[in-house]
C-alpha cells in the first residue's frame, strides 16, 4: 500500500511481467535492471542459467529477446546493469567479465570492452551503467568503489570516488542514473545512501543513510530521477522505493502494490488448475510476529515488493519497478 507522507507523487498503474525460467519466450528471470529506449522496455535478466535481455513495451507485448549465457561474444554471466543510448544502443556490463558488451537496440552483438584490474580504465565487478550528458559510458567499478567514465569506444575519460564513509567516498556503489542537469545519482550500497555528483565527479549532496526515520535507505540499488529532479531509489534492503524532492527531503515510500499481469492471466486462463489453487490461497496472511522485517514480510505477501532491484523512468513519466524475487515488474504513474 502507498505510504502518503508530504505529497503522492507515484501512483500504481499495472503490474509487467510473469516467471520464464527458459532462454526463450516472454517473462523474465530474476529482472536486475532496466532501461527503456523509444517506447521498448530492455530488461536485464540475471538467471544463473539463462542470462539474458528480454524486450517488451507498456502495454506488455513480447517483442525479442538477445544475449546468452556463456562466455563468448554477445553472452553474460553475471550481468549486472543496463542502459540505452539515444542513437540506439545498449550497453550491459557484466560483473564476472569484468567487461561492457555493446548492442544495436535490436540485439545484434556490436562489440564489448573492458578487463579486470585497479588501474585506472580497468574494472572488478562492475556493477550499474548509465549514459553521460557528454554521451559517454558511466561504469559503477563496484570492488574498486569508484565510478570510472569511458568513450562508447571504451577508451577511459576519467574516474572519481574512493572507499570510505565521507562526502564523496563510496562502499560497493551499485546502481547509477543521471539528472536532466547531467548530474551523476549513485546508489552507495555499502554506505546506505546516494550521492550526487556534478558532471566532474565533483560531490554535490547525499541523502538516505543508516537512521531510525522513514526517509532511511538500507541498501539502495539504483536511483532515477524525473524531469522535476525528484529522485526515486528501489531500497533494496527496506523491500520498498523511496522518493525525495531534488532537496533531498523524504517525500513518499512505496511498498507495492502488485496485481496480475496480464501475462499472468493468460497464463491461469489455459491453466485451469492452476487458476483454481491461486483462488483458494491467502495472498495476504495474518504473519506471526516473528515475521518483523522488511524481507520476511515480502516472502508472504505477494503484492509486496521483494528485492526490488532497479528503477527507471520513461518519457511518458511512468515509473518502472524490477522486482528481482518475482520476476516482474511493476508500474506506477508519476503526478
């Protein structure tokens, strides 16, 4: 249920998505991150198995799928983020790789780029990618705890950020978004809180953090901001997203509100069986008090979010939630 404090700036819409533990065909498979790109949404799966990029749009077609489990050209192993070019390209970094694999928005293997290492162009664990307001590839190098920026071609720019707990500093940096102003949002896992920076690297603010108040983050997974500057985390940690205005002040919590796709109503209408066991089930139990976090709450209520992984936001100021636990994700309009 949507939690109002200041002001609803996200309503639910709809719910995108149903389990597909198969390398073809729509659904996904433990969904980690989005991007969307001319009406296409491009869905990063991180099955131990079946790695790969499904492609759909708003109103739930299944348009393609790209990308193989393995260790070749065009294949994951541990793919970790997703974004799109405006020129229509899209970019997956991949965690074990250590590399960016380059693709045409239509899925044809372009190149990829990337080796592991500390120095400065190489990467370990690469963990979120963004696109820059000069064009160029943001890399989140997650065991280094920097961000590091490269040419499409992968040749390196520059880089910023080192572990710790100070203004600027980070602590296995997962998620990563850019401002309408270029500025640079990072989900600072570790450190439990994102940071903004200018186009330099420059810190610029921070908010979240490890407290007791309904504005605290535990372990955030990736921030997107709207055309207004307000800023949307998926609170990885809390099962929850969180928004604040572009000051930074806590504005409203979502929990989740997730309703049958409609993937998944086709699905229990050639499945007559199955239909008749959901109907007879409690989506929504009483839960003994021993059920007191965040996580255990979200394993029994199936509208819930449970491991809320990556957030963006379309050009028609829709917001997309990827829930990594149930293979789905959810809707909601921005007012």
């Amino acid at each position: 249920m949507t939690n109002k404090t200041i002001v609803e700036r996200a309503v639910y819409d709809k719910t995108i998505g149903i389990v597909n533990n198969n390398p073809l065909g729509r659904g996904f498979a433990h969904p980690i991150d989005l991007a969307h790109w001319n009406g296409e949404l491009f869905v990063l799966n991180k099955h131990p198995v079946f790695a790969r990029v499904g492609v759909c749009n708003y109103q739930e077609d299944y348009l393609r799928e790209f990308g193989t489990y393995g260790h070749g050209d065009g294949q994951f192993w541990l793919p970790t983020g997703i974004a799109a070019s405006d020129d229509g390209y899209i970019f997956v970094c991949d965690e074990f790789h250590n590399n960016v694999s380059v693709f045409k928005v239509s899925g044809a293997f372009v190149t990829n780029w990337g080796r592991k290492g500390s120095e400065s162009g190489q990467i370990d664990g690469p963990s979120g990618v963004a696109i820059s307001q000069d064009k160029n590839i943001l890399v989140v190098d997650q065991n280094n705890h920097r961000i590091q920026e490269f040419t499409v071609e992968g040749a390196y720019v520059r880089s910023w950020g080192e572990f710790g707990t100070g203004p600027g500093q980070l602590n296995q940096p997962w998620g990563i978004t850019t401002g309408k102003d270029g500025s640079v949002y990072v989900a600072d896992w570790g450190n439990d809180r994102v940071q903004q920076f200018d186009t330099q690297g420059a810190i610029i603010s921070s908010f979240g953090g490890p407290t007791e108040d309904e504005g605290s983050l535990h372990r955030p997974s990736k921030p997107a901001v709207d055309k207004d500057g307000y800023v949307y985390v998926s609170d990885w940690g809390n099962e929850s997203v969180k928004i604040y205005a572009p000051d930074g002040q806590y504005i409203q919590g979502l929990r989740g509100e997730a309703t049958l796709s409609k993937w998944a109503n086709e699905f229990l209408d050639a499945n007559p069986d199955e239909s008749i066991q959901r109907d007879i089930s409690n989506l929504m139990p009483d839960l003994p008090d021993h059920f007191n976090t965040p996580y255990l709450i979200s394993t029994q209520i199936e509208s819930y979010f449970w491991g809320p992984s990556s957030v963006i936001i379309d050009e028609t100021h829709r917001l997309y939630v990827a829930e990594s636990s149930r293979h789905r994700i959810q809707v909601f309009n921005l007012v």
